[in-house]
C-alpha cells in the first residue's frame, strides 16, 4: 500500500505518467544535486560531506541520485539484494555474483575494511555494489586496506547514500531488475534507462568468463585460526575433481579440511578426461547467472553422474537438475543472504544457511528416484537433491558458508561418506 | 505457573514484565492454565485477566511452595522472571519440592541453571569444549580470594559473585586493600558465598549473543550486539549497538559457533539466553564472559532491536514447539527458525541516578547502577545514536551542538573523564574533540572503538560546518545531510544560532520531512504489515496512515526513578481500552524494557524520541483524533502545553474527518494550573481548601522570615525541578542558610519554595477519576505508613486506610471533588494530603494525571482505572462505564517501596523527601498486619521473628520511644540501645542493654551487627553532623549484613504489628481472583461509599 502511495508521488512531477508504454525516467532525490550550490558566498567553511556524483538507473524508470566510490564509469547488471550482516568481503569476491549490481541491506558497509584471508576468489566479478553508508574508518586488526581503495584496484564501481531499503522492497515486489549505475554526468537519463532495457541476465554464459583456465591442484585448507569443525575426519585421503563454474575458494578450503586431494579443472573441462582423473568424487560448483546459458556444461555432468560419487553446490545442483532431466527457472528475486532456514528432511533438523541464486530447480519435474533431501522453509522451494543409486548429492545453497553460519557443513562429511562408499563397493 | 521478576530493582526492571506478559500470552494462547506469582503490582502481567490465577505475593521458597501444594501446576516456567525466578526455581528443586508435587521444571533445568551460574562449573563446562575464559579463580573465602589473586600476579581484577543480578555485589580492585572490601561485599552478596577472582580484560571489545535453542536441537542467533564502552562496564551500563559493527563474517561466525556449543554444553535445553564474549582488539583472541541462561534485559533489547519477540517464542518452545513449527510473528508466512536480519542500527544508553545518592560515586564498573534505558532506531549508527541520546531526557537534544559542562574543565579534568566511565563520558568525548583532541588519543584514554569515535568525530565536523552557516542558507541537500546524521531541530537551531520552531519551518518549507521505515525482522526480504516504525531522512516513507478513527498515546520514555514502569501499565491499559472502545491506537516511546513498545500492544508502534519535534511529525503524518499525555508521567506533560500551542496555531483536522486534532482529557491550560504555584494557590483559595503555610522565597532574606512566618521545620525545595529533587526538612535559620548556600541557588529567577513542614502528619494519597460531565469518583484513598516528609514514592501505604477518622475522609472526598471540577479534569487526578496529629487537613499536592499508584489501585479495588480514565477521555460518562461509587474493598492491600541502597557504595539508608525507590511490591490480606507482613517480606526485609531490636531514636521521635520500645518486649525481644536512647528507656523502667555508639570505642553497635547479634534495627536520625558520619557508617553496615533497619516511627509500629501477626498465624497465600470471587458473592455494601455526585 505505502509504495503505491509513494510512487504515485514520484510520478506527480511526470507528466508522462499518464503514458504507462512508455515511461519516462523520475528522480529520486536522494542527495545533494549536481549541479554547484547557489550559495554565493565563499568564505562559508566546505561542507563536510561527498556530494552527489552518480545515478542508478533501474529499468522500471526509477532513477537513485548517489555517491560514488571505487571506480568510476558507467555499468549495467542486474540488482540483487543481500540480507547478509556480516561477510561484505566475501560477498564481493563471489565468482556467482559477476554481472550484478549488490545491494547490501545492511547499512554499515565497508566498517572492517578488507583483509587477506576474506578473500573467494581471485578478483571481483561483480558489476557494482549499492549501500546505505559507506564506513568512514575501518576498524579491524585484521584490515589491511579500505574498502573504497580495494574497489578502485579492481575497477568495481560503487555507490551509496542512497535509500537501500526501498529499492530492496522494490525488487521484493517486482523481482528483479536491470540497472545502470554512472558517474559519467555526459550521459543523459533516457540513455541510461535505455542501456538498462536492452540488457538480459537470462540465457547469458557467464561462467565462461569466471572460470579457471586450466586445471590446477588445491591444498589449502581452513586457516587454523578459523577452523571450526575439528572433529571427525576419517584417515582415507580422496582425490575429488571440483569443476570452477566460478568456485568460492572456502569450498576447497573445506575440502581440504575433511583431507581431499583436489584438482580444480575449468568449466569447459572435458568428462572424460576428468574421469581418465579416476577422481573419487566430482564437485560441480556454485557460478554466476542462467544454467540454461551453459549446455555444454549440463552434458559434461550428464557424462559423469552414475560414474563416481557427485556434489553439486548452487550452479552444480542446478546443473545435476537439468542434467536428470528436471527444469530450471527463475526466481522472482531469488535467494540472497545468510539467515535462510533449511530443513535437512533426513534428520528433519533446521540448518541456518549461506544462499545466493536466483534461478531453482522444479523437483516436481525431476524423475522417479530423486529425493529431495532439503526444503527452504521460507518459500518450500528445493534447496537439496539425493539420487542415491546414481551416489548423487546436492545442495541449493553453501554448506562452506563464507559467508554466512557453519550449519551445514557436514554435508561435506556426507560427501566423503559417499566416497567411502563408493571406495568399498568398488 | 510462571514465575514473575519481584520488584523493579536495579539490573531487574520492567523488560521482565514484558517478557512475563508475552509468555502468560503464549501460553494461555497455547490453552494452558496458568497461575503466575509476583509481587509487583505495577505490572501488565499481574493484571487479573492475563493468567487464571494471580499471586500477588511474597516470592519466597517457603511461601511459593504454599501456592504449588494449593494449585499443583504440571510445571513450572523459571525463565522469564530473571534472576529472582531462577534463584527461587534453584531454590524450591533442590529442596524437593517440586518433585515433592510433581511439577516438571521447564525452560532451563535444575542443571543447566547450575551450570551456567555456577562460577566454576562454567569454567569446567567452557573448558570441556574449548573456550576460553579469563584466567580466574572461585574462592569461598577471603582467604582463598586473595590466594587467586596471588596466583593471577596482576591487578586490575574483576570480582563476579556467582547467583546475583546485575553484577550485584561485585566490582573491579585496583589495589590490595579494594579487592578485600569487594570481595567481602560480593560473598556476602552471593547466594552460594561464592565469588569468581578474575583476571581484568579492561579495554577488550565486548559482545553478547542471543541465543534460542528448541527441544529439537534447532539453534538461531537472534540478535549480535556491540557494546561501544569496552569491558569494564557492566553491560547494562554500557551503550550498545545492534547488529555488532566492527566484525568480519569469520568473527562473527566463530562467536556464533561458540555461543552455539555453550547453549548445547550448559543444557538450556530450550529458549532464549545470552552469551557474553571479550574479543582483545589487538588479535581478535576471544574469551567468554558469562552466560545467563534465561530471557535478559539484553533479550527485551534484542526482541525490540529486531522484532523478534524471544520471551514469547521462549514460552512456545518450553511447551515443546520447534522453531520452525511456529511462524515468524511479523512476517506470518516465514517460520521463527531463522536469524533476523535487520537493515538499520540500534543505540542503547542506559540512565542513571547519581545525584539521588549523595555519597555514592558516579563511575561504572562491572556493577550495574543504571535504572533505565532508551533505545533508537536509525538508519546509520550517528543517526540512532543521536537519537538514542535525545530520548533519555536528560536535557540534550542530541550528542553536541550544546552547551555542555565538560568544555569548561581544564585537560585534567577531562581526560579523567575520559579515562573513567561515567555517565556522562559520551559529553566529555564531545567537549574533548571541539578542544581538537584526536581520535587516536580519545581511543588510547577510553578504549572505544575507533569506528564509533570516528562516527562521532564526524558529527563535531558537521556542527563546525552548521556553525559557519546561517539558516537562510542551508539548502535542502544540507538539511537533509544534516538530519540524516540524527540532528534535531533543536541542534540545528543551537549551530545556526536560530530557534528551534524557524528550523522547522524553514525545514518543512523546504520538504525535508521524515520517512518511518518499518522493523520486519528481515530487511525487507519479506512481505510483513507489522506497524513497528522509526523515522529517518530517507527517501521512502512506509508509514502508510490509515484514515480510521485513532489516538495516539505518549509514553513515558527511559525508566528513572520516580517514573517507570506504573507509567507504562497505564499506557498500555489505554491502548488496550480505547482498541476495544474501536479506536485505532498509536503508541510512542522510547523505552525498550516495557510492555507498551512491544509490538503487539498497541496498533502501530512508533519507536521513538519523546521530544516535541518527534512527536508533531507523527502529529503531521497521523492527524490522530486524540492525543493522551496523562498517562507517560511528566515526559509527556511536560510536552503538552508546546503541543496544544501547536495544534491552536494550525488547527490539523483528523485524518478520520470526524473534526480537529485535539489532546484529550484534562486540558493542558489546567494542568499548567495544577503545577503553576501561584495559579493553584488561587484556586485553592477559592475553592477554601487549606494548604500548609508556605511562601516562595526570592532570596535568603526572603527565606529566613518566610520561615520565621511559619515557624520551623519548613521543607524547602527549588521551585524549578520536580519530583522531589534536591528537597529537604529544615530545623533551623542556621540549616536553611546552609542548604541556601550549598543546595540550591536562590534569585529571582529560580525561587525557592518554602512550606510549614507538618510534623508526625499522616499523609494520604488519593487517586480520583473525572469525566467530562464534571462526575468525580475516587478511586483509592491510601493512608501512608510512613509520616509526611518521607516521599510518597518512598513510603508505604494501605488501601482501605488504617487509622484516619471518617470526618477527615469526608473532607478529603469533598476537597478532591471540588478541585477535580474546577480543574475540569477530565481523567485521572491525584492529590495527596496531610492530615495533623490534630486532625486538620491539608492538601499538599494535586496532579491531574496518572499517579504512580494508579497500578496498586486498580488491583486493590479491583476496577482497572487507566482504563476507565481513557475511556472517559474519549468521551464516555463514568454512568456509561458503570464506575459512579467508590469501591472501599474488605481486604487490606498494602505498597512497600523498594529501595536500590546496596548498589549505591556509601550513600545513606535514610527516607526523606526525595524519591529514590526504585520498584515496589504488594500485600493483600484480610488484615492489615498480615497484609503489611507480606508486603514487608516481599520487598526484601526479613522480619525477625524473636532476637535483639536495636533501638536509636532522635529527639523529636523519643516521645514514642516507650510505646516501641514495650511493643517489641512484649514479642520477647531483647532490646540494646546507645546512650540517649538507653537513658531515656532507663528512666521508663524499660530494660535495655547499652552499647557503645561507633566514635566512643569499641565493642560497638557495629561490632554486635557484624557479629549477628542485632537482628532488627529501628533508628530515627537526629540528621546532625555526628549521625551523617556516624549513623550513616552504622546503617550501611545494617544493609552490608542484611539487617533490617526501619528509619521511621510508623515503621516500627505496623511492623511490630507484622511480627506479632506472624508470630501467631503463619501467611495464606491467596489468589487475587479470589479476593473478588469472594467478595462479589458477599456483595458488600459500605456505608462509606460516596455517591457520585450530579452533574452540573
């Protein structure tokens, strides 16, 4: 009802509303203008803040004055939101966000500054990032840089000061939306409205462009510092092949942890030379956008399940769906954050997960012989497969967490299990 | 049954009636019957109708045995009544009561309590999992204390009773000779005469975890808070911020995973309870402090931070619920087995009382001293904080842009304040840096986080930038930079050099209004219609005002002393009434300990600052029918004359169309009459109701021959601060120039007040309800036990009164009418009298608006008052409401107050005319001596039953010396007194042992108290230079070893009747349903009952 209210108040200064086919750009003041203050006189003290220097623009017309910080430029994406408090670094270095703005709901961004070992990845992928507030100091003893500097270094613009709760309600109620984020001043609205309309996230590879080049070994494991499930580690050491579709390197941290050997290959790795591997398990990993947009990848899965035990997390459970046969869609603005409560159907205990994705598979068009093991208590949605006879598992969301609670990660247990098992029968 | 928290005492406020009322709630929701025992009266969840059965009663093993064998509840919920309630389930387990009835512990058990209170089986338990703690050890003695603290090497140390609250009894050593006294007052404080030596982590952040976990081994995290003073404070005296600000995910999580696997190691097998965790800001090593396994002030906090309502799931899940099988309350579609997610900060800052407690020193330690709170929501931590700081009332529309104490000291000065937590360090910080002090040297002085002193910081840069500007040329952008960071008008009008009403106009003017944002539990993920809002500078509003019929109610903002939690019970019984009455009801408060801010109470919830601005912007957006300022105390009466002023100069309609905005009840114009001196002093005489002689002094000459008028003793007080403050009973010319000088500063601009203080009067209080029809009916007449001088929040009284001849009462009834409608109140009234030893009546005071005791009357006449006093506002007949006679009841309802002295090092024990209880409790009996017995037991005080009475009388108190003194004799007590006394005893062939007073040697008083042979104290101070040292020294060792001390001649007398009632009857406990049951079946009619007079 209040955004009704509001938007009709938006719209009153648009004299174009009246012509819904074709709206026309509104502005929505949230800061100082950029045009210079009237104010003449010039002995007055400078003000103490950043003025505005940058718009989103979002498809639905809807134009975000804001400050930027990072890089400067002009970017398009699709804005998702994360409800995560803790974990920004983290968030920035997931592979599976490239080609998307962030938009934090947490307000205070940027307060711990950014550190060595926080890192997922490489590099940022992601198209920009949108707070509330940008953190004026950094206060961690683990920081060794600001965030604002680290954006710069990796050419990621960012923006804030501008009203993050009422576009996360907006992409709550209309799903969501493509946006254009500028601090070029030349570029007139209309053209940015327009850039944002003629950008599709649905069908396009973006895994390619996130995934390794060529097969690597990984041995890392939890930092001791930050090891937090010390327990139950058998002797047997497994050699699992992990597919980087845009893999978070905490997943192979965990690995190595529960005492994998792991090769990590490219998404464009061939089956049968991973298979020539005599791997004990494969992992598919989570990635960025459309599993539809990666064909090639779902038949390589196609070509390894049944062969050895698999683990798919996030894009790889999306990619085992399809690759048994089930439909994958789109979800209205999909899952992002660190409090979604799953229900582990086999020992019916609640896990608090890590999610981030916004396409899901159907389980009601997945064949006889799949079980769905988890469930999104939120909305029911699946957040878990199992075909035991094909030594199958996966999870919709990320078990190694980073960020987000370690409810989940004796799934990684499971994995092993299957391994073991699979050892013995073998 | 569920046990409730007792009291109001510091560290145990009115959050555990909030989370006493959700679980009654619960429960009853869930079908269950539930009997609920507490002794305070002036709580929601006492009111008759939340449980099935209410004992307002003593709360001691003994007697709450008495009510399991009478109503054998299958089990018994300790977890909601904090530490009262918990002690008391320890208590009846170990003892084999509840196995004896067979009622099942629920919550947390018998263990688990054990475990996570018990100093060394935490240690062990947190040890056995991998946790670090502080290097400590438990000792029993001072012997074995003082050996640990050889063996840590190193002081500061930290010294934690084990099984007390809110760090009762404990502190921080920073030499030898400290350490001894602490830890001799924490064994003795300490239930198990146990107390933790530990290791002091001064200067290492501190964070505390809510946790729930259910009976399927589901856990969540429900809120992280940070807490801006460093360890060192008690951390409900420390400012904090919800979510924590200053952690990576890594660190988070590994606190989550900790405060995961102690929930599980200690066994709370289901609800809510709070970790506390020190993280050494140099290497992010973490140790665990404590952890309370029970719903906390900090759980009231987080349910308000977040939306998430801990004490009501916590009740769900003690019936056996799993998280995920209830639903999320505020989202309704989303299940409660999930971790908030909140997308604003929330600031804490607790209030403090000091200045009530001469002696006592203002510094904070790990003893909790704050007696209340509030708490803001913005959307930045600068704009909560801000916020946070204009809600406590305490004379600052924000953090800076004031004229502050601190910019005057010299360097000295102000890093000690600096250094030592204070209440007022966050002033000293500010003055600090426009001195040009840098964060870096603020941090190194006071261990705050960088993070928050930069936030700070900034906010000093933005008042130098306002300072170079005029108003006419701020801009729009500048006004909304600048409220965005939590500047009220009032600040901006301070730095612009402009008032507080042109900022608004020129704000307005420019469109810079408030959007209120809505507390949903999940940042917006989640469609959720819960009306819990804040305002903020941000772009879109969510408020979404409907068009219905509607009032808005103003709370009583931040628990003080004088004004807490009876306030919020009536503001919280006029939302529920004028709900049922088919209004739409707004509340607004500040307070996240109370009933009224829980989301569920009213129809929308605004969290915010109770200051004139907040409020006409909510005025503005809502356009409400009604507006009620009688029932929040003087917070909201005091905003009633600047609103009416408002609403006479833009006339809002309603937004319901039904006509203007309008303040409802008594008009503001009279209660300006009631509080203006010499407007009222012409109405009494008018209307020929006699007051005490008096006159308002304009300077010491003034004074001295108002006085020599009068005659001494006169109570003198400044005319300028309410509630009782820096008032005082003076004897002489000698004192009066004394407290002239030293008290109070005199001029023409601030008068003082002079009256004839009414010796050994009896003082009465009376609660009236009036409606617009001019009908007056009175609601309770309480005869105070203790005599006039003693502050009426301070004193105990009886409801019917005991001794007061009816010709007395007639003329109370007919003064209180008379003034009740020339007042034209429309509402609540209270008056108190005096009435004299010759029974001349006086009326001293007149409030038209709720009294503390509106709460204890209702319950003692059985007519909820705050309800009917709302309804009638809205513009119903006391005819409509059936209420036309007043209800003088069989039964004997007493008050005792509760007073904080023991957490107050060095302060006197003495009553006097300033208020400084804290909480009270409630008696009921058919008898007054039983039911002042019980009220006496309920407040604390042991009556003895045969032993050693000391008795020390004043001159003006020794004519009843004989008559207490042949009382206690008659018990069988033995009685010893000093010389004075002794002689004049003596001389009435009483029998008395002497002892030597505590400066003329020893064995003394104090050496007989220490050695337990003095089991009853009753002193009167003769108030000179001798007791002040002397006495006082005396009566604070009677409170060290818990002897009870009665310090009026009232006192003594109904508590000699108490210990003879008790010596030949042992104590029923009844249900205060049954008080009425029985009554309604006698149906008795009273000849004292008053008929309600015609209208006019």
């Amino acid at each position: 009802m209040a955004t009704v209210n509001y938007a009709v108040r938006c719209f009153v200064t648009n004299p174009s509303a009246k012509n819904p086919s074709k709206p026309r750009p509104f502005v929505v003041r949230c800061s100082v203008p950029l045009s210079p203050s009237h104010d003449a006189s010039t002995a007055v003290q400078e003000r103490p803040w950043k003025v505005a220097d940058a718009r989103l623009v979002l498809a639905d017309g809807s134009i975000w004055r804001a400050k930027s910080f990072g890089a400067p430029g002009t970017q398009v994406g699709e804005v998702v939101f994360n409800t995560s408090l803790t974990g920004y670094q983290e968030i920035l270095t997931d592979p599976s966000y490239a080609g998307q703005f962030v938009l934090m709901t947490n307000p205070h961004i940027g307060n711990t500054g950014v550190n060595f070992d926080d890192e997922e990845s490489r590099q940022c992928f992601l198209a920009g990032l949108v707070i509330r507030s940008l953190s004026i100091s950094t206060s961690n003893w683990r920081c060794t840089k600001t965030l604002g500097d680290y954006l710069a270094e990796r050419n990621i613009m960012g923006i804030y000061d501008v009203d993050t709760r009422a576009i996360t309600r907006r992409l709550r109620q209309d799903g969501s939306l493509i946006g254009v984020l500028s601090t070029e001043q030349s570029k007139a609205d209309e053209e940015l409205l327009e850039m944002s309309r003629s950008w599709d996230i649905v069908g396009v590879d973006l895994i390619s462009g996130v995934s390794c080049n060529a097969p690597y070994e990984w041995i890392n494991k939890t930092n001791s510092d930050w090891e937090f499930n010390s327990g139950g580690r058998g002797g047997d050491k497994f050699h699992v092949v992990a597919y980087d579709f845009g893999i978070k390197q905490n997943i192979l941290r965990r690995l190595a942890s529960y005492g994998c050997k792991i090769t990590v290959v490219p998404s464009t790795w061939p089956a049968s030379e991973t298979l020539k591997m005599n791997p004990d398990g494969v992992l598919f990993s989570n990635g960025p956008g459309d599993p539809s947009a990666v064909p090639y990848a779902v038949e390589t899965v196609k070509e390894i399940i049944g062969k050895v035990p698999v683990f798919g997390i996030c894009m790889g459970h999306q990619l085992l769906g399809q690759a048994l046969g089930g439909k994958t869609f789109k979800m209205k603005f999909g899952h992002h954050g660190g409090n979604h409560p799953v229900r582990n159907l086999r020992n019916s205990r609640v896990e608090i997960s890590s999610q981030n994705h916004n396409y899901a598979v159907d389980p009601a068009s997945l064949p006889e012989g799949v079980e769905v093991t988890h469930i999104n208590l939120n909305d029911g949605s699946c957040a878990g497969l199992a075909f035991p006879s094909l030594k199958l598992m996966s999870l919709q969301y990320h078990p190694e967490a980073s960020p987000g609670p370690h409810d989940s990660d004796t799934s990684f247990e499971e994995f092993i299990q299957l391994m073991k098992q699979a050892k013995q029968a073998a | 049954m569920i046990l409730g928290a007792g009291p109001i005492v510091i560290g145990q406020a009115c959050e555990f009636d909030y989370s006493g009322t959700q679980a009654c709630k619960a429960l009853k929701e869930e079908g269950y019957e539930v009997v609920l025992i507490n002794s305070n009266p002036a709580t929601i969840m006492t009111d008759p109708d939340l449980a099935d059965k209410t004992y307002i009663t003593p709360m001691t093993p003994e007697l709450v045995e008495q009510v399991l064998e009478k109503e054998r509840p299958d089990a018994l919920l300790p977890t909601m009544g904090g530490q009262t309630a918990l002690n008391l389930a320890v208590a009846l387990a170990e003892s084999g009561v509840l196995e004896k009835y067979g009622v099942e512990l629920i919550g947390a058990k018998l263990d688990a309590i054990k475990k996570a209170e018990d100093r060394d089986l935490f240690k062990q338990a947190m040890k056995t999992i991998g946790i670090k703690t502080p290097p400590s050890g438990i000792g029993n003695t001072l012997d074995e204390c003082i050996e640990i603290a050889h063996e840590i090497g190193e002081f500061p140390l930290i010294i934690r009773p084990a099984f007390t609250l809110g760090g009762t009894g404990g502190g921080i050593a920073y030499n030898k000779e400290e350490f001894e006294t602490i830890c001799k007052a924490g064994l003795a404080a300490s239930l198990t005469r146990q107390v933790l030596v530990e290791k002091s982590l001064l200067g290492w952040k501190e964070y505390e975890l809510e946790v729930m976990r259910d009976l399927a081994d589901n856990v969540v995290i429900i809120c992280s808070i940070e807490n801006i003073d460093a360890m060192g404070v008690h951390t409900g005296d420390s400012i904090t911020v919800a979510p924590a600000q200053t952690l990576t995910d890594k660190e988070y999580q590994r606190l989550r995973d900790y405060s995961i696997a102690i929930i599980r190691e200690i066994g709370v097998e289901c609800g809510g309870s709070n970790v506390q965790f020190a993280v050494n800001p140099v290497d992010g090593e973490v140790m665990v402090i404590e952890m309370n396994p029970r719903v906390s002030r900090s759980s009231a906090l987080a349910s308000k931070a977040t939306g998430f309502p801990i004490a009501k799931m916590a009740a769900k899940l003690s019936v056996g619920y799993s998280l995920d099988q209830i639903p999320n309350d505020i989202t309704k579609k989303t299940p409660a087995s999930f971790e908030p997610s909140i997308d604003y900060v929330v600031t804490k800052i607790p209030r403090f009382a000091f200045e009530k407690f001469p002696g006592s020193q203002p510094i904070l330690t790990t003893q909790m001293k704050s007696v209340g709170e509030s708490m803001a929501l913005g959307r930045t931590f600068q704009e909560s904080f801000q916020k946070a700081v204009r809600s406590l009332e305490l004379g600052y529309s924000g953090w800076g842009c004031a004229q502050v104490k601190e910019l005057d000291w010299d360097w000295d000065q102000l890093k000690y304040g600096l250094r030592v937590p204070n209440p007022d360090r966050i002033h000293a910080i500010y003055a600090a840096m426009k001195r040009g002090m840098k964060v870096d040297d603020i941090h190194e002085v006071t261990d705050i986080d960088k993070w928050f002193l930069t936030q700070l910081k900034e906010l000093v840069d933005i008042e130098q930038y306002l300072l170079s500007r005029s108003l006419s040329n701020l801009t729009k952008d500048d006004f909304y930079e600048v409220k965005r960071r939590g500047f009220s008008d009032k600040q901006i009008a301070f730095a612009t050099n402009s008032t507080e009403k042109e900022i608004r106009k020129k704000r307005l003017s420019l469109g810079v209004k408030p959007a209120y944002k809505r507390v949903d539990t999940c940042a917006a993920e989640f469609e959720a219609n819960t009306p819990y809002m804040y305002s903020s500078y941000d772009f879109e509003c969510e408020s979404a005002p409907t068009q219905k019929r509607k009032v808005l109610i103003l709370g009583g903002g931040p628990n003080r002393i004088g004004q807490g939690i009876e306030f919020d019970y009536c503001c919280c019984h006029t939302s529920f009434a004028l709900q049922d009455a088919g209004y739409e009801t707004i509340m607004m408060n500040s307070n996240p300990e109370t009933v009224s801010t829980d989301y569920d109470t009213s129809d929308r919830l605004y969290f915010e600052p109770l200051t004139i601005e907040d409020v006409l912007n909510i005025i503005d957006l809502e356009r409400p029918d009604g507006i009620i300022v009688q029932f929040g105390g003087q917070t909201p009466l005091k905003l009633a004359l600047p609103i009416q002023q408002y609403l006479d100069e833009h006339r809002p309609t309603s937004a319901s169309g039904a006509g203007l905005v309008r303040i409802w009840g008594t008009s503001p114009d009279s209660i300006d009459a009631a509080e203006d001196r010499e407007r009222f002093n012409a109405i009494l005489k008018e209307l020929q109701i006699e007051q005490p002689k008096g006159g308002i002094a304009k300077c010491e000459d003034d004074a001295l021959s108002i006085a020599k008028d009068i005659g001494y003793p006169v109570v003198v007080r400044p005319s300028y601060v309410l509630g009782g403050r820096a008032m005082e009973i003076v004897y002489s010319d000698d004192k009066l120039a004394t407290y002239l000088e030293n008290a109070v500063e005199v001029d023409p601009e601030r008068p003082v007040l002079i009256d004839k203080y009414l010796s050994d009067a009896i003082e009465i209080d009376v609660d009236a309800l009036a409606d617009s029809n001019g009908n007056v009916v009175i609601g309770g007449i309480m005869e105070h036990i203790e005599q006039a001088g003693v502050h009426s929040g301070d004193s105990a009284c009886s409801l019917p009164t005991k001794t007061i001849p009816p010709s007395c009462l007639a003329t109370i009834r007919s003064w209180t009418t008379k003034l009740a409608k020339r007042l034209n109140v429309c509402g609540l009234m209270n008056c108190q009298y005096a009435i004299t030893l010759s029974g001349e009546v006086f009326l001293l005071e007149a409030n038209p608006r709720a009294s503390r005791t509106v709460p204890f009357v209702s319950k003692a006449i059985g007519h909820p008052l705050a309800k009917y006093a709302s309804l009638v506002m809205s513009g119903k007949s006391l005819h409509e409401l059936n209420f036309t006679n007043e209800v003088v009841p069989r039964h004997v309802s007493v008050k005792e107050a509760v007073l904080p002295f023991e957490k107050f090092q060095g302060c006197d024990v003495l009553l006097g005319p300033e208020m400084r209880s804290t909480g009270e409790v409630m008696g009921i009996d058919y008898e007054f001596p039983v039911a002042f017995a019980k009220a006496q037991i309920a407040a604390g005080q042991k009556l003895p039953l045969s032993g050693t009475v000391f008795l020390s009388l004043n001159d003006l108190t020794k004519p009843h010396l004989e008559r207490i003194a042949k009382a206690f004799l008659d018990l069988g007590f033995k009685i010893i007194s000093t010389s004075g006394t002794a002689h004049v005893l003596e001389l009435a062939g009483i029998p008395a042992e002497r002892v030597l007073k505590m400066h003329e040697g020893r064995p003394h008083a104090g050496d007989m108290i220490a050695n337990g042979e003095i089991q009853l104290m009753v002193i009167t101070s003769s108030g000179d230079a001798l007791d002040s040292i002397d006495g006082r020294h005396l009566r604070r060792m009677a409170l060290a070893y818990k002897v009870p001390i009665i310090t009026t001649v009232a006192g003594a007398l109904a508590s000699v009747e108490a210990i003879r009632s008790l010596k030949s009857s042992s104590i029923q406990m009844i249900a205060l349903q049954d008080f009425f049951d029985e009554e309604a079946i006698k149906t008795l009619s009273n000849k004292r009952l008053q008929s309600v007079s015609p209208s006019l």
